[in-house]
C-alpha cells in the first residue's frame, strides 16, 4: 500500500478518479460508501441492493451531494455517471454492465449472487474486489483464473482478517521466515448449535444494531472457519485438525500456544491456519521461526524474545474501512492484495445443528440447520462433504444427526444454481477432467435469467 496516497491524489488531480460499482448496501457496503466520501481520487458511482431504496440511502449516509438516478439501464447508468450523477438500482447486473465503472466491488455474502456478478463483471472488463469471501471458498479459484482470461484482477478486498492476514504472510515469507501458523482472534464465546431464533441470541443482535444471523455466523464459528480458509487457499497452510484447534490464548501467549507439540504447543505440524479465543481479537497473528543463529540474536536485540518462536501481530482490522485501498490498488496498479490458488487446498462444509430430517431445507450460514467446519480440500472431497457455499437451499433427502456432516448424498441441490455449476466445473479442473480451452467455452456459455 505504501505510496498509494499519492496515486490516489494524482488521479484526483487528473480529475480521473477510481470509478467503484458496489454490489450490496448492507452494513458493510455502506461503511465503504462513507470511507470513500473521505478519501481523494475514488468514487463510488452506482449502488445496486435488492432493496433500491437502501441503495439511495446509502449515499444519503455518507452525505454525497448531487444527484442520484434510479436506473434499471447499464446504457442509462454510464450516460447518468458521464454526466457527473450517481445511480443505485436494485438489479447487480447492471452494475455489472457498466462501462464507466472500473472496479466492481461485492460485498453481499451471497455465494449464488458473488459467483454470477463476479462472471458478468470479467466479461465487461471491470476490475474484481470481492468482500464475499464465502463465493471465494466455494469458486474463487475458477473466477480469478476466468478473471484473468478477460483481462482483469481478481482479490479479496483489504481490511477483513483474511487480506490482513495475508499482509503479515506476504512480509513474513518475503523475508524468508519458516511460517508456523496464520490465525484471527474471535471474540465471541464458541457455540456450535447457537441459532438466530434463540430468544438471548435474537436480543444480543438487537443490541448490537446486527441481523441475526450475522452474529450467529459469528457465535457458531462458521464465519471464522471460512476467513481462515481463504487465507489457507490463497498460501497453501492447511488447518491441522478439523475445525482448527481454537485455544484460549492471548497475544503474548501466541508464540507458545501455537507452536509444535514437541516445544509444549498444539501443532503436530508447521503451515497451518488457526484461531485463538479470548485476547487476541480484534488482530491477527503470524507465529515464525527462523534457524539462522545471527538472525536469532538479533531478534533478542529488537524485544522479540529468545524464540525459536516469534509472534507477528497486527492489532487490528478495519473491514470494510480499508476496502478501498483493494479498488485502487487493481484500478491504478493492476495489483491484487489476495487472490486464490489455482486450487483449493481448504475446504468448509456443513454439519447438523440440531437432527434433520428428509424434507428439511437448509437455510444458510448463521442459521438454524447447520454449523461450519474447515478441513483440507482432499479430506472433505474423500468423505464428499457438502460445501458450505453450495449449502443453502438443498433439500434433506435422509437423516442426518446433530453434529454430523453433511454429504453430497444427504440433499437434493437446486441444479439451476450458477454457482454449483461453477463448482462442478471447478472440481473437474482441479482433477485435471477438462483442459483450459474448454474450461474458458463452458463458462462463456453460461447465461443468466
């Protein structure tokens, strides 16, 4: 990021400003719209929410002056953007369309409506900032190689625990420090059957002004499991059991807590993503070693400590505050912060939260059916362990117990789903069953209602 303050203020010279669509006017999408407002050299000119007035509303809340027009037109939306107006609209794919937006930004958390804009956008030519890290853990791989075929970047937008994560590694591994463990706080206690319905849960949302589900995502652990499988596909650590080890730990205990069992931590093995419950939150963490002996003295000289352990530990992370750094770091650098491998190496599947039954549908993260775990990519595959992305809406087809996973032949998938299609497409990749040529016609091929 250093030296992008300038960039920005040329481009604000130049009257040639970073032009942002944003998809979702939730919580966080406004966020974004009110740090933009502060910010030189970035706009954000069009808006687009399944509720059109939320859209509007979110540049009243960031008080952006002028006019803003309604539009169901891409045509329309890029005449109205020339002429110096803002759009919102309650259709992303018109934002999608749109020639004078450079970046488009996706911040829904929806897998189905990511993995559609993410398409539509590469096909236009706009650069891709997702804040939909659950599309990424589904088919990020697919959609960034696709991105690339099309001319365009693809990266997880800064500020969320995966981009900051991912900031520490990049430093770490440049520097040539062997990475132990990647990790995040969490903040709230783990309880894996919490549901947005319980009567305490529904009040602490009220509380804190959240849609229920959100906290329950959060309460449950699935949110945490999916942030840390997007650090683990994007630098190949893998979790190094089965939903993460997740110890009570605090920041100056990291580089004890996690560090292998032979030196009295939890790891059976370097590389691994984890998270730490307790006081670590809001920041995230790398554990490093290093063997060279001068380089272990010198880290005793900058009150790092004996080792062979060192904590790296950012205190922070902004969300959706830094998301604009992502916009203009692809528009005016061509330069993703945090992209996928080529393929998956962590996957997150759904587990029973309470007995189900067939005929029951499951709802989605942060609900009443199902709960969330990491695993590495192979184990899910081998015991066909149903991907949380593709997760709501399938339809019980048997029985399956509290606490069990759920398999590919546990449900009935909605087969109309753009981003099972992607999925399926995306396994057969990653098996080597279809080459590039026909991977690129297959997704050109796909269209939209």
């Amino acid at each position: 990021m250093i030296g992008l303050n300038k960039e920005l203020l040329t481009r604000d010279e130049q009257k040639r400003p970073v032009r942002v669509g944003l998809i979702g006017a939730g919580q966080m999408g406004v966020d974004v719209v009110a740090q933009v407002k502060m910010m030189r050299g970035i706009e954000i000119v069009a808006i687009a929410d399944i509720d059109r007035a939320r859209a509007r509303e979110a540049f009243t809340i960031a008080e952006f002056g002028g006019e803003v027009l309604e539009t169901d037109s891409a045509a329309n939306a890029d005449e109205a953007v020339r002429g110096g107006k803002r759009i919102c609209t309650d259709d992303f794919r018109v934002v999608t369309s749109m020639r004078q937006v450079e970046v488009m930004l996706e911040a829904t958390g929806v897998p189905e409506v990511g993995a559609q804009a993410a398409l539509l956008a590469s096909r236009t030519g706009q650069q891709l900032a997702m804040m939909n890290v659950e599309t990424d853990i589904t088919v990020g791989p697919l959609l960034s190689w696709y991105a690339t075929q099309k001319g365009v970047l693809y990266a997880l937008a800064a500020g969320d625990e995966p981009a900051a994560c991912k900031e520490l590694y990049d430093f770490a591994d440049a520097l040539g420090f062997t990475i132990v463990a990647a990790g995040k706080g969490k903040n709230n206690p783990l309880d894996r059957h919490a549901k947005p319905t319980d009567e305490a849960w529904a009040q602490e949302a009220a509380r804190r002004g959240l849609n229920p589900n959100m906290l329950i995502e959060f309460v449950d652990g699935s949110k945490t499991m999916i942030e840390m499988a997007a650090v683990s596909n994007a630098t190949g650590l893998v979790p190094d059991v089965r939903g993460m080890h997740g110890p009570p730990t605090s920041r100056d205990k990291l580089h004890e807590t996690f560090t292998l069992q032979e030196h009295g931590g939890l790891l059976s093995r370097t590389g691994v993503v984890e998270y730490g419950i307790g006081g670590v939150h809001p920041g995230v963490f790398l554990v490093v070693t290093t063997d060279h002996p001068r380089l272990r003295q010198a880290l005793v000289y900058r009150d790092m400590g004996d080792g062979p352990y060192y904590t790296l530990f950012r205190p922070y992370h902004l969300c959706s505050i830094e998301v604009p750094l992502t916009c203009a770091m692809l528009a005016i650098r061509r330069q993703s912060n945090m992209q996928p491998l080529p393929r998956l190496v962590s996957e997150v599947f759904a587990v029973a939260k309470q007995n189900l039954h067939p005929g029951d549908v499951l709802d989605g993260i942060g609900g009443c059916t199902f709960y969330s775990l990491i695993d590495t990519y192979e184990a899910a595959r081998d015991e066909d362990l149903l991907p949380i992305g593709l997760a709501k809406g399938a339809q019980l087809v048997r029985s399956v117990e509290q606490d069990g996973p759920i398999r590919f032949d546990d449900v009935k998938l909605c087969e109309s789903s753009t981003v099972l299609t992607l999925r399926r497409l995306q396994d057969r990749w990653t098996t080597d069953q279809i080459g590039e040529q026909e991977l690129l016609t297959a997704l050109d091929a796909i269209e939209f209602d």
